[in-house]
C-alpha cells in the first residue's frame, strides 16, 4: 500500500511539474532575470577591467549578483571587494548574521497595495 502511494505520488508529481508552463514572457532566458546580461564587449576600458576582476578566472557566470551588478561597474567593483572581504572573515557567520539582520532594519518594506 505503501508502495502505490508512493508511486502516485511520484506520477502526480511529474505531471504537474511537466504541464507547468516557461518563463514569463518578460523574463530574459539567459539571465533568467529581466535584464539581458551585458556582454564584455559593451564596456569601456575600465568596465573590461571591472569585468575581469568579478568574473574571475572562468568568465561570469550567466545569472547571479555579479552579471546583473555589472550594470554599473563603479559599483560592482565596491561590492566585490565586500563581497570577498565577508566571505574571508574569521568571525564570517557572526559577522554575516549581524549584517542581514542589520541590512534588514535600515531598509524600510516597501508595500504594494492591491498588487
């Protein structure tokens, strides 16, 4: 009985995830965000550099903070270098829960109503 329930499961669950439907219409396929990602050669001198120092050894990675922050390369570098910093910090998951929690109280929710 166990079994069949199991296997019902299963079946129902494929079906469901095999009728859902594609991305939104407005959903770029690569990025899977709204913005299309910016391509290297789109930048300027500085931007390359930027995009080279993010990117890392591989090249960027299709989705994620880092393509999508290269929008503005005079901010993606800052955020980088924080990024990286928090990640090498000894006292990293005190250090990463004080500032979620802190970033969490100083920005204000924004409500949408009737949305």
């Amino acid at each position: 009985m166990r079994m069949l329930l199991g296997l019902i499961v299963i079946v129902v669950s494929v079906a469901v995830v095999g009728g859902q439907s594609g991305l939104a219409p407005d959903i770029h396929p690569e990025s899977l965000s709204r913005l299309p990602p910016v391509q290297r050669d789109s930048l300027d001198a500085e931007g390359k550099r930027v995009w080279d120092l993010v990117g890392g050894g591989p090249g960027m990675p299709k989705t994620g903070p880092a393509p999508v922050s290269m929008y503005s390369p005079s901010i993606a570098e800052p955020i980088h270098f924080l990024n990286q910093n928090l990640k090498d910090c000894r006292w990293q998951p005190l250090l990463r829960a004080v500032g979620v929690a802190r970033s969490a109280r100083v920005r204000p929710a924004i409500r949408v109503v009737g949305a």
